[in-house]
C-alpha cells in the first residue's frame, strides 16, 4: 500500500505505514487522522514489539485491522 491513497472508515483515515525491521521482517505501523471541529486529529497505531511480519502486504493487512479496531474502540 505503499504510495496508495488513504483508506476512509468511519470518518477518519488511515494511513499505513508499515516499515521494514532489522533481519527483512516487517513492523506494522498507521497513521489514523480525523478532522473534527476545524481541528487535525492524529494518531500513530503500532502493533506491540513482539509483533513482526514476514511480508509487507501481511504487515499492511495487520496494519490496517489494527488501525480499524482502534477506531471502533474509542467510539
């Protein structure tokens, strides 16, 4: 999703930036932003440490439902 235009769910948008780690493994990683009121709202999304992935598209897949239950998480 490199390059990719922002993804809209919910009223915000995501962004995925996942980025590649020591050892070719991937960390998922998104950048959430809202606009409410005239204000910019945002939020960077990581997966915990522990979390690698073997491939970007998998690091993007889990970056995007990570940022999704963020979202419906704070309502």
């Amino acid at each position: 999703m490199s390059g990719a235009p922002d993804i809209e769910y919910r009223g915000h948008f995501i962004e995925v930036q996942s980025y590649e780690s020591d050892g070719r493994r991937w960390r998922p990683k998104a950048l959430v932003t809202i606009y409410q009121a005239g204000t910019l709202h945002q939020k960077i999304v990581t997966a915990p440490g522990e979390v690698l992935c073997d491939s970007e598209e998998a690091a993007e897949t889990y970056s995007l439902a990570l940022a999704k239950q963020w979202i419906d998480a704070k309502g």
